[in-house]
C-alpha cells in the first residue's frame, strides 16, 4: 500500500527549487559584479598602459622619470624563468634602458628560496641581459600582486614606477599600485609566441574582483 506524502514531504521541491533560484540568483549577481569591476579597472588605467614600442615613442619614457621599473614574478622551472617572466624581464630591460627610472625592483616568490626562488631567477636573468646588479633590488615576499605593491610602498618607499608585466595582468597591477599611491604607467611584456591559457584569463578576471576589495581595505597595510 503506497503511503500517504505528508505536508512536509510536499513542499520539500518548492524549498529545494528556491535554494536553487536563490544560488543562481547570486552566482548570476556575482559574475556582474566581476564584470563591472573588470570594466572599471580596465578602462582607469587603459590609456596609460604602453607596448614596449609605444613606450618608447611616448612622453611617459621621454618626459617622466620614475623611481623604479616594477617587474612582477610569475613561474620559474628548474633550469630558469619559464618563456613568460623571460619576456617580462628583457621587457623590464629595455624600459630600464631607456634611462626611466632609477633601478629595477623584481617581486616575486622567494619565501623559502633553497626549493623556490623567483627573485634569485629574476636578478640573474636580468644581469645575464646587461642590467647591473647594483641596479636590481628584489622582494622575496611579493607573493601576489596586491602585496607587490603594497610592499613595494611600504618598505622600498616607490613613490613612482613603471610596471612591467604580461599583458593580461598589467591593468590590474597599475591599478593595484595606483591605489598604494604610487604613480604609474604600465608596460606590456612582449610575448616571444606562446600562446596564453583561458585559465590565466579567467583567473585575471576573478582576481580583479579580489583585488579591488583588498586595496579598498588595504588589508596587511
């Protein structure tokens, strides 16, 4: 004999389905934010993020002197920088070479160097490429892009900068470094033919959204 649904057992569906539209509400929100936050950051910072060629050509190289070429670290393999932070620090190079700034800081993951040691990478490329290594200060602890800045204010005092990094993370880390106070352009590392993920897009897009609420908060400052 089939037994009789109860009242609770009705309106198990309606609550499951209001969970439901409820979650996608909120995911559906959420996204929009992201993307009015992306489209913000992007356009404060558009028209003072330069290729290296129109660096050069443009008023930013010739007419403004900056305290520090800010290069941000990204992965380093077992015999040396990956293709990626190769190209952002010959780009680094050739910015620091237009006469610019005063030296180049390197930030990046050197917390425990003897297993990881990105800024030690970092400064032996850039002295392979002819940068002298008095010229080069490195931040161990630059363990994302909002500390990178942060850090780059709170304890190498760079007040100005030019920041030099791939072109999917440079409006963001202007834009982070903007909001420490620092006053920047920013450089787009050329890209010697590798082709970048999806997944490093996706993550820029997410990573805007957190990085807008942290240099609201400025938390670690």
């Amino acid at each position: 004999m089939k037994k009789p649904e109860t009242k609770t057992t009705k309106k198990w569906p309606r609550v499951l389905l209001k969970i439901f539209l409820v979650f996608a509400l909120l995911v559906f929100l959420g996204f929009f934010i992201l993307q009015i936050v992306n489209v913000y950051i992007t356009n404060y910072t558009d028209a003072d993020v330069y290729t290296l060629e129109s660096f050069a050509e443009s008023n930013a190289s010739s007419g403004s002197h900056y305290d520090a070429v800010i290069v941000l670290g990204c992965a380093v393999w077992v015999d040396g920088a990956s293709p990626m932070l190769a190209d952002r620090l010959r780009t680094a190079a050739s910015v620091y070479n237009t006469g610019c700034a005063d030296y180049i800081l390197v930030t990046g993951d050197s917390e425990d160097p003897k297993d990881y040691d990105e800024t030690g990478v970092m400064k032996a490329f850039l002295v392979n490429e002819g940068i002298d290594a008095d010229s080069i200060v490195c931040d161990p602890l630059g363990l994302s892009t909002y500390e990178s800045m942060m850090r780059a204010v709170k304890y190498f005092d760079v007040k100005s900068a030019v920041v030099v990094t791939s072109g999917f993370h440079c409006h963001r880390s202007v834009y982070d470094s903007r909001m420490f106070g620092i006053e920047s352009v920013g450089v787009e590392a050329v890209n010697s033919g590798y082709v970048i993920s999806q997944y490093n897009y996706q993550r820029e897009f997410a990573a805007r959204g957190k990085d807008f609420v942290f240099t609201l908060i400025k938390p670690g400052y």
